[in-house]
C-alpha cells in the first residue's frame, strides 16, 4: 500500500487474528510492504542493436522473466526514455520558462545519440546488475526458508524445523540482507533498488532541480557508483567524466563504499548531487520493484514463478491535473468563482505594487502547484510507455492493475477483482479488451442498487472478475444485472430451465432469483454474434448488458 499506516495497521489486524496461546507471534516483514505497485522496474531488456536503431522509446522492451541475462542484453533501467521529465503543459511553461528551458536543455543531453561506448559500458553494467540480482534471489529466497514457521492448519501437518528465530532476530536477519551483512559484496538489494529508484525518479523529476537533471555521461556514471560503487568513463576514451566534486575521474575508482563492499549511502548522496535528487523522490513516491522484492518468488524456482492468487479492490481513480484544485486550497475564492485556465493563468503570471507575483509571495503554494502537476504528469507518461497494453484507454488506475497482475502471475495463477467494466466497454480500448476476454474466466456485473456499499452512490456498476492464464480461445461465464451476490451461488445450484425473469420481480423490487438461463457462456461465436449486432470487433466487441442466455441466442 502506498500509505505506510495502512501497512502498519494491516500487520495489526493479522495478528490479532492468527494470535494464540499454543503458537509463535506471527512475522510479515517479507509479506507486508509499502510502496506504489504500479511505478517500478522488472526483468525487461533491450539489446545493443535496438538502442542503435532510433528512438529507442517506441521500442517495447523484452521481460525475460527468470532466464538469466545473456550477452547483448541491457537492462531497460539502464536506458533513458523520452518521456522523462517531459513538461508540456503551457501555464507551466509561462510560469517557470527559464526552469523549463533549462530542462529541456538537460533532456537533449540524456537522450544524445547512443555510441557504441554506451553501448559497452551499459553491457558491462547490465550484467553486473545480474550478479548482483542473482545473489539477492538465492539470499532472499534462504531468508524467507529461515523466517518462516512451521504452522498446522486445515488437516494440513507442516514440517518442524530445527530452529525457530524470534520476532526480534528475523527484523535483524532481514535488514542485514538488504543492506548488507558486513561479507564481500553485500548489499545486494540496496544496491539495485538505487539504481531502479534512480532510472524511476527520472520520470518524476523536479521542475525546480532542472539544472539537476543527468547528461547521458552523468547518469551512466552515477549508475556505475551504485551497482559497483565504481566511476567509469562512459564518454570518448580520452575524455573522463565531470561531477561537482571532481574535475576528472581516472576509470574504476571505488567510492562511497566500506571495506565489506557496502554501500555508505550518506557518503555517495554527497558525491553524487543526482543520486541525492533521486533518493528524494523514491522516499516521496514509494517506488515498488516487485521482481527485486520479491526476487525468489519471480526467479528462484523455474517451475513456478510469480503470485498463484491475486485478488482485491484496486483504486478506481483517473489521475488528473487541476491548476484550479490546487491553488483552490490556498485562494478558496478561486474555486467558488469557478475561473477558467487562461484566468487562473492570467492572475498567477500578473504582478502586485511591489512586482511580486502570488508563486514569489507564497512559496509554499508554487510548490504544491508545482508538485501535484510533475505527479499527474510523470504517472500518465509511466503509464503511457510501460504499460501499452493500455493504449486507447481512459487512464484509470483500476486497469493499470490488470497488467500488473497479469505479469506477476505463476503460470496456473487465478486473478480476482473488484473493478468498472470499462476495460470492456471503452470503444478505443481494444488492446486492453482483447487481453481481457483472453484471461476472463469469470464476471459478475452489478448495480449498488441495494446499498451494498453504502458510501457509493446506488446507480454505481462494477464488476466481480476472475482472470487465468491466457488461453488462445475464449472461454468465459458472465452473470449481468446483479443486486445481490447470492444470486450468483443460485444461477449456479439453479435445475430451473425457464427463460430468465426480468431486473425486477412481479412487486417490484429488484430481482435477486438465480435461473439457469441467466448463466451467459461467452466463447468466440458469442463474442462474434455480439460484434456483429453492434458493429463491433468480432473478436473482441464491446460488452454490452446481456440478460440472460435466452437473449444471447437470439441474437
């Protein structure tokens, strides 16, 4: 969860819960974590010739999942994208044109063409990345092996183990691993979190830091400090590279690093003014790397990699940018009037007696304007390049989900959420859909009619879905024009073969009987019968409510 109180109060209830006098005080600190699931870096790669054949950005990177990283193969967080740090929004432009000026210089400068020195030293660091990311698999996978207990349940006899650690000495076992335990190279995990934070923090970065933003040269270098604690030269072989603190770097110097080969993050946060910035941000947006943390899971075991059950209620929220919101909390009048972009503009760029503008007198509002739109801005042009899946869709982050769990899945993984149907309503969306009905095994669409959930207005429609595997035919049931659940358990017990009742009953109350007919089989030819009555994709339509089956037959 992103807010780490929530996290906190969830270990509070599990334990209230699995609490008993004849048993251990149960430890979650390998299942419970904060952070934001959907902003982080995977197992994805590009190789040196993608990078020389253009704009790499158009380019969808490779996940290679558990398979070991081969020659030729760069990490995608290794590898600038466009659209970092890419402020187009004109107030923003009008109200900070030097900073933004500034920026873009900057950005010309990461994204410069890459030569094969790149190319090598990206290589280079790709595959020390691997060792390291390989290590940290094996450690965590023991950590976790050590830090879980032995547990009866259901009928169920778990192996004893020879020794059970405390509460205390699993927290002290677990942070040793992270960030070091002190033998040759430790650190593992700190070391590529940095790194992945650093390539993330790249997409959020602040528009008042612009003439902090890496080169090209800056960055490979920085990232040659995290993952080997090592400046290299990363430009043409005469030149070495600049940083604040050094006039010239002879190659393979080892900095901000102890005698056991940990990292001293203080000490590397004073030589590197980026890693300082980046840090920063990874502390205030919580990036989450989910094959880094929980690398044994994605990687140790072959024959079964990634999540068996994932299910829950994710946010049902499109991120917006409101110049008007944000300056409506400190200017409340500014909301009341209603005041249009260019006025709000207007009044933001005008200048008081003394030649102030209302950002040079309040500080503190510039920040947050400036904040909220870098936030709103850099998850939209996430989203848009790591998520394509997504291309045409209104950007609500309920569908960000779907992909997310759909690529941490094991191979026989079950998925259940409570989502909008849009991901199969929204007519542009067909890449989204087409996924969709290829996982969808079950979906149960209702109405809040009932006051199920009595804070959502009763006109709310949502959706109970449960996705698989991706199956190359469609199979699927669907029940729509639900109010209450326990229709759903009737349609299936239900022997009754009459066609369907209507949405209500004969007193007029909304209609909770489960009938056989009202059980919808959606394969292929029903998908093409539905695309052909509403001028559809035959492959993938637009859902449309659907009664009953009876009604699916005739058309």
């Amino acid at each position: 969860d992103l807010n780490p109180v929530a996290v906190e109060l969830a270990e509070v209830s599990l334990w209230l819960n699995a609490l008993s006098d004849d048993k251990f005080v149960p430890w979650f600190g390998l299942q419970l974590h904060t952070g934001n699931s959907l902003i982080g870096c995977r197992r994805t790669i590009y190789t040196a010739e993608q990078l020389y054949s253009g704009n790499i950005s158009d380019v969808e990177p490779i996940d290679i999942g558990c398979e070991p990283l081969r020659k030729g193969q760069i990490w995608q967080f290794l590898v600038p994208n466009k659209s970092m740090a890419e402020y187009k929004d004109k107030d923003v432009k009008a109200l900070f044109p030097n900073e933004i000026e500034t920026l873009n210089k900057r950005r010309k400068a990461l994204f410069r063409q890459i030569t094969k020195n790149d190319t090598d030293l990206m290589e280079d660091l790709s595959q020390k990345a691997e060792k390291l990311w390989q290590s940290w698999a094996k450690e965590l996978s023991e950590l976790r092996s050590q830090t879980t207990d032995p547990y009866d349940i259901y009928g169920h006899k778990a192996q004893d183990k020879e020794l059970t650690l405390s509460y205390q000495e699993k927290n002290q076992l677990t942070e040793s691993l992270q960030n070091g335990d002190g033998s040759t190279e430790s650190g593992e995990f700190m070391r590529l979190k940095m790194a992945m934070d650093y390539w993330c923090a790249l997409w959020f970065w602040p528009i008042d830091k612009a003439d902090e933003f890496p080169t090209l040269d800056e960055f490979l270098a920085d990232m040659s400090m995290l993952l080997s604690s090592e400046v290299l030269d990363t430009a043409q072989e005469e030149k070495v590279i600049q940083v604040d603190l050094f006039t010239t770097l002879k190659p393979a110097i080892n900095v901000a690093e102890d005698s056991s080969g940990r990292l001293k993050i203080s000490e590397l946060k004073l030589l590197c003014p980026h890693i300082a910035v980046s840090d920063e941000l990874a502390q205030r947006y919580k990036f989450f790397h989910w094959p880094l943390v929980f690398a044994d899971i994605f990687m140790d075991d072959p024959n079964h990699l990634g999540f068996d059950l994932t299910f829950g209620n994710p946010p049902w929220r499109v991120p917006t940018w409101n110049s008007g919101a944000v300056i409506g909390d400190f200017i409340p009048w500014v909301l009341f009037r209603q005041e249009s972009a260019s006025t709000i503009r207007s009044r933001l760029l005008a200048k008081d007696s003394n030649g102030l503008t209302p950002f040079e007198k309040r500080p503190e509002m510039a920040s947050a304007w400036l904040s909220e739109f870098e936030e709103a801005t850099a998850i939209k042009n996430f989203f848009t390049a790591n998520y394509p899946v997504l291309a045409g869709n209104r950007m609500d982050l309920f569908k960000v989900f779907l992909p997310l769990a759909w690529r941490n899945t094991s191979k026989d993984g079950v998925q259940g959420f409570l989502h909008p149907l849009t991901n199969f309503t929204e007519t542009k969306g067909i890449t989204l859909r087409k996924n969709s009905y290829s996982r969808l095994r079950y979906l149960f669409k209702f109405a809040n009619e009932e006051n199920l959930f009595e804070d959502v207005d009763h006109h709310t429609k949502f959706a109970v879905a449960v996705y698989g595997t991706k199956n190359d035919s469609i199979s699927a049931h669907a029940i729509m024009n639900l109010f209450h659940p326990k229709t759903v358990d009737d349609t299936f017990e239900s022997t009754d073969n009459s066609i369907a009742e209507g949405i209500k009953d004969e007193n007029g109350n909304w209609n909770h009987k489960g009938q056989k007919d009202r059980l919808i089989t959606l394969d292929q030819v029903a998908l093409e019968s539905i695309g052909r009555v509403f001028a559809d994709s035959l492959t993938a339509p637009v859902l449309p409510d659907i009664h009953c089956e009876s009604l699916l037959r005739i058309m």
